[in-house]
C-alpha cells in the first residue's frame, strides 16, 4: 500500500473516532433523566384508642395519646382519624388537654369518636372536640360534670368541733382540709369552684354539639345516658359500632374504603406502630 494511501485511511480511521466519541458524549449529556418510579400510596385511616383512665399516669395519658395524634396529623396519607374511646373520664386537666389535642387534629383533618361500652365525663369531653359522635345503643354517655374526691372521710355533721388542727394558713379556703372537716362555708365554696369548671365542660362540649337550652340543662345533673337516649338529645350523631365510625370517617375524608388501609395506631417502646385493623362490611 502506498504511503499516500495510508495517510487517506489513517486520516479516516482517526475521523471515524472522533465522530463516535462526540456521539457517545452527546449520547452520555443528553439522555433524558431516570426517574424512579414508585407507586402511589394508598391512603389510610389511623385509629387511636382511648381506654381506662384519663390523667397524667393513667392508661389514656394525654402526652402517650398526643404522639399518636401527631403521628396521624404528620402523615399525609392519614385522610382521617378515629377516636376508638371506652373511658369513664378521668381528671379535669387531663381531660381538658386531651380535648385541645383532638380539636387541633380535627381542624386539619376529619375526626370521628366511636364510643365502645363506656364515653362519659372526661371521656365525652374529648369525644366532643371531634366532628362526629358514633355510638352503640347501650353505650353509656354523658356524665358531663366534676366531682371532688376527698383526701380523707368527711364526716356528715359539719357543725361538730375538730379535735385538732394541724396548720394556719393566710385565708380561710386555703388550708380547708387542716381540721379534717368541712364546715358549711367550706362546703359551698367547693361546690362553687365545681360549678366553674362544670361551667367550662358544658362550654367545650356545646362548641360544636349545637345543643338546645333543655338539653344544656339536663346535662347539668351529672347524669349519663345510653347511646339511643344520646342519640335522640344531640350527644351522639349516629348509632353504629366501630367498623360503621370507620366508614362514617372514609365518608367525610371523600375516600374509598375499598381502597384504603385502616390501622390501629399504639405506642411500643416510645415508637408508634401501626397495625392492621380489617373493616367487615
């Protein structure tokens, strides 16, 4: 081969190159970005339990059921909560905070309270703060009111002198239980400082209850009532059991049950687990 020859072919071998390599590089900065692909998640509905006692290291502790609230505000795909409640109350503080907690997750997401056998006092105040109310006919709800539990066994006649007095104090209500007896004034000033916290109950329940005068002052007695009874005075929105409190809650949220997961939400080891709940229809 003569060497003008090999100059020509070494000359298109060497073009040849490069054309490939602009391509690959042009290939290699123009490919079209890989993305991932995921699929949708479904949406769920997270259910919270409040069972036994409501206080600060009761069963329903508000900072224990707090993390799971917030749990199910946090998630997006949580569309609806359900307050599963069989409580007979608890404390006032307590109760009260519980209350705040659900009214802050039913403000950015739909609530339903399904009361099992028991939703009274404190118990019926944090079903309140939800959009819905559901109960069984022989549910027991209501009680709304406030008792105070003595620290010790008062006598029944006030007027009998104490034997002894075990401190001053700077007023006369301050120190009421030195003497281990309470005459009438101390009495009457419990009951007054029970009706201002009753006061306070009845404004919480009725924010969103919309209840009649009549109904407002049959509930000051104290008093509980069945779910049916419930049902018929505006305490509760709907007779049906948890599996229909569900639905009520899929319903609200614009959601098909049919596809989507329903959890139980519980606190293990300080973590939140969600566990598998199946809806029979």
């Amino acid at each position: 081969m003569s060497r003008g020859r090999k100059i020509v072919l070494a000359v298109v071998i060497s073009g040849v190159v490069v054309l490939f390599g602009i391509l690959a590089l042009t290939f290699i900065f123009s490919a079209p970005e890989v993305v991932e692909w995921h699929p949708p998640t479904k949406a769920k509905i997270a259910i919270v339990e409040v069972e036994g006692e409501i206080s600060y290291g009761g069963d329903a502790s508000p900072s224990q059921i707090r993390k799971l609230l917030v749990h199910a505000e946090e998630d997006d795909a949580v569309k609806a909560v359900v307050l599963r409640i069989n409580s007979g109350g608890g404390d006032a503080g307590a109760s009260w905070e519980l209350f705040n907690e659900v009214r802050k997750v039913a403000a950015k997401k739909p609530v339903v309270a399904s009361i099992a056998d028991v939703g009274a006092s404190g118990a019926y105040l944090v079903a309140s703060a939800a959009d819905e109310i559901l109960a069984t006919p022989m549910s027991v709800v209501g009680g709304v009111g406030a008792s105070f539990e003595f620290p010790f066994e008062v006598p029944a006649n006030a007027t009998k002198p104490a034997k002894e007095i075990s401190s001053l104090s700077s007023g006369e209500f301050k120190d009421m239980f030195a003497d281990k007896r309470l005459d009438e004034r101390e009495r009457a000033y419990i009951k007054e400082r029970l009706k201002s916290v009753l006061d306070v109950f009845l404004r919480c329940v009725c924010e969103k209850r919309n209840l009649s005068e009549d109904v407002r002052q049959n509930l000051t007695h104290g008093g509980w009532f069945t779910g049916e009874e419930g049902f018929k005075m505006g305490l509760v929105d709907k007779i049906g059991d948890l599996d229909d409190a569900v639905s009520e809650a899929a319903r609200i949220a614009g959601i098909d049950l049919n596809e989507t997961n329903v959890v139980i939400l519980r606190l293990e080891d300080g973590n939140v687990r969600e566990i598998e709940y199946e809806v029979l229809c």
